[in-house]
C-alpha cells in the first residue's frame, strides 16, 4: 500500500520522536503478535542493540560475540584463539561492566554522592553545562562529579594493562612468549628463547604493577576531591576545565574569533571526560571516556607488542589503529551517514527523522511502530498488520546495516588482511634471514 508524500508528513509531524535508545526495553505485544517469527528475532536484536549500556549480561554478551567471532574464524591456533578470547571477554567486561558498577554503583551511591544533600544528589548525572548554571549549588556538585571519574581512572588504566595481561596469560598457559609462535608462523617449532620469555614476564608484571598503582592514586586524590574540594571555589571552577575541557578549549577559540558549530559539537563530545546519563538518570561511559579508555588501550596494544617482537608491532600497527578510530569515531560517522542517505532518498520517513535543533538524525523506537502503521492506515485493521511488518523492515534496515558493516568490513575483512599480511611479513623476513 502506498501514501502520497503529503500525509506522510502530516502523521509524521504529530509523532514525538525520541532516541531509539530510549525507548528500548520490553517489545510490545502489540508490536511482536504482527510480525512474523523471523521478525520476532530480528526485533529482539535490534531491541538489545540499541537498549542502554550498562549492567546488562545480554548486552555484554552480544557486543562480545560480536567482536569475538570474526577474529576467533581466522585464529591460527589455540594459544591465538585463546588470546583474542581473553581479549574480548576483558574488554566487554570492562566497557559494559566497570563504569556502571564503578562509576555508578560504587562511586556514585555508595561514596560520593553521599556528600551531597539528597536534593542534589540526582544533579550529578547532569552535564557540566547544565550543572553550572545551577549557582551556588554548583561549587558543592562540580567537585563531587570531578571526583567520581577520577574514581574511575581504573577503567583506562584496566584498558592499557590488559594487553600485558594477555602476554602473561599466554606466557604462563602455553608457555609462549615469542610471537611467531603464538601466531603459529613457525612450522617448524624452533622453540622459545627462555631469556625473552623472562624480559617479556618482568615487562608484563611491571606494566601491571604501575597501572593498579596510578589507579589506587587516583581513588586517593578523588577521595580528597570529593571531600575537601566543595570548600573552595577555585577548586570548583577547575573541575569544570577537568570534567569539559572542550567546551573551555571552544571558548578560548570564539574569543580569537574562530565559531564553527561542528567543530563546538565535535569538542564537547570527544575532548569531554564527563560521564553520559542514561534515560534512568544513572551513569553510562561517556564518548569522551571512551575515546581515553581506546587510546589507552591503543598504547597497551603496542607496548605489549613491542615485548614479543617486530612482527607483532607490524601486525597491530595494520589492525588497531582503525579499529581505534572506527570505535570512536567511524561507527557513528557511517550510522550517521547511511540516515542521511535514506532521509535524502526520501526513504522510511515515517521512522526517520532530521532533528535541526540538535543537529542529528532520531528513528522511532521499536515500540512505536504499531502506533506510527494505526496512523497511516486511518485504522483500518485489515491494512495494519501489512504495514507494521513494512515500517518494521525500515527499521531493521537503519539498525542492521551499520551493524553488519562493522561486523563484515571492519571485524572480518580487517582480520583476515592484517593476519595474512603478517604471514607474508615472516615469509618475506624469513627468506631474508636464510640467504644472510
């Protein structure tokens, strides 16, 4: 069934568009009784893809499957598979799990938040922007919010010291420590040397040691942050330069005359060590302590690499980087870019829609689309089941492209390039090596 474009946009117009994250959460029956059964999985998916990221086994689950899978096809042998299993398992436990148990539960609830009076306790999850403007309130809450991340420096500093972990797991399980060997590039089974097992365990437990030592320094000084900084304004105001130094680097800028919206947008989200707030008003790692945690973990990856050899710094330098910059940056860019595509198309526009004020484009929630197909269809029950199937397929479309991308392109094909660029590396070295 078709619609001329003008009551389209007339039904659009009266639907109150939120975050599809906002919306997620129990699938509706009135939703799920008009799909069919491959629908009804597909819409659980979507549901758990795009639900807040926090204590959630589910999600946890997924993102970890998710990454694990295409670089578990092409591992090249069990101390391999066995690493890239450590590897995903610690970093989804530590991106879906210590920020919110951290930050939220511990930080949050049970230390910091305490300082405050319970009238100001829920102001915390506010953005920095918004919290100074609250006064004198302000001076006893900015304080408490500076305290609680760096409360959290754990979180990077977990991020950085996993890669040596990883070393030291292999070292110690499969009693492996050269990288060759580990990648099962040696046929032939040479053998380790004992003395770079040794450099490679004392590097890892070091690297180990000074990451919980910077965390537990970090607890202490927010510890005092949380306590004493509420009695001093000029501590007050520093935190503000601490939780958002974008929007003060921004500031600096228009004073030069330099105004660029995108540029003010981009400097809030990622130059920003301010926690999110989730829909529940709770905490949630923000872009900014994401693009920290990665970069950490960027540094982790190459000093590791380093330990175990030239091929291993060859191989991560062709993986992680893009990897790195995909996580922070291109996964939003290529989700933002395939909306603006069908919104320029004129595709799906009863669940796609450009919000100007904010500058971004918002897809109505799962839960909505029974309510959006009532509307187009006048009511008219014998058309209703036909057009929640159909916006539902609009919507399985925005969600699951970027997703299978990110899966395919960016997991599969980039495993499998950087491991057989590695395998012609060896060769190419090992040849050299043999006519010397």
């Amino acid at each position: 069934m078709s619609y001329n474009l003008s009551i389209k946009d007339k039904i659009q117009s009266n639907i109150n568009f939120q975050s599809a994250a906002q919306n997620a959460g129990k699938l509706s029956r009135d939703l799920t009784s008009n799909l069919t059964k491959n629908q009804r999985i597909i819409a659980k998916i979507i549901n758990l893809k795009e639900g807040d990221s926090g204590l959630s086994h589910s999600r946890f689950a997924q993102a970890t499957l998710t990454n694990w899978v295409p670089k578990a096809i092409f591992a090249r042998g069990i101390a391999d598979l066995s690493e890239v299993t450590f590897l995903e398992v610690c970093e989804g436990a530590l991106f879906f799990y210590l920020p919110s148990l951290f930050g939220e539960y511990i930080s949050r609830r049970k230390i910091f938040g305490k300082a405050l009076p319970k009238n100001l306790q829920k102001e915390i999850s506010k953005p920095v922007s918004e919290v100074s403007k609250l006064g004198k309130n302000a001076k006893n809450i900015l304080p408490v919010k500076a305290a609680i991340v760096m409360s959290c420096a754990a979180i990077p500093a977990a991020e950085y010291a996993l890669s040596f972990a990883k070393n030291l797991f292999t070292l110690k399980v499969f009693k492996q420590a050269d990288f060759t060997s580990v990648a099962n590039l040696d046929k032939e089974k040479r053998g380790e040397d004992k003395e770079k097992q040794q450099r490679v365990e004392k590097s890892s437990k070091s690297h180990l040691k000074k990451a919980a030592k910077f965390s537990l320094a970090a607890f202490a000084l927010s510890l005092i942050l949380g306590t004493a900084g509420q009695k001093s304004k000029a501590v007050s105001k520093a935190c503000e330069y601490f939780l958002n130094p974008g929007a003060k680097l921004y500031n600096g800028l228009e004073k030069l005359g330099i105004k660029n919206k995108k540029l003010e947008k981009f400097l809030n989200k990622y130059v920003n060590l301010d926690f999110a707030q989730k829909s529940d008003g709770s905490l949630a790692l923000g872009n900014g302590q994401l693009a920290v945690t990665v970069l950490s973990g960027v540094a982790g990856y190459f000093g590791a690499a380093k330990d175990r050899g030239k091929l291993d710094v060859q191989e991560v330098a062709t993986r992680v980087p893009i990897i790195a910059a995909y996580t922070i940056f291109g996964s939003t860019l290529f989700d933002t870019g395939f909306k603006k595509i069908l919104h320029k198309d004129r595709k799906h526009t009863e669940i796609l829609k450009y919000d100007k004020s904010a500058e971004e484009y918002t897809v109505a929630g799962l839960n909505d689309i029974p309510e959006i197909a009532r509307k187009l269809v006048n009511g008219d029950e014998k058309l209703l089941k036909s057009k929640i199937q159909e916006l539902f397929k609009g919507k399985a479309k925005i969600s699951l492209v970027p997703f299978f991308f990110s899966l395919g392109v960016v997991g599969a094909a980039l495993s499998l390039v950087s491991r057989i660029w590695t395998q012609y590396r060896y060769n190419h070295n090992f040849k050299n090596d043999e006519q010397k």
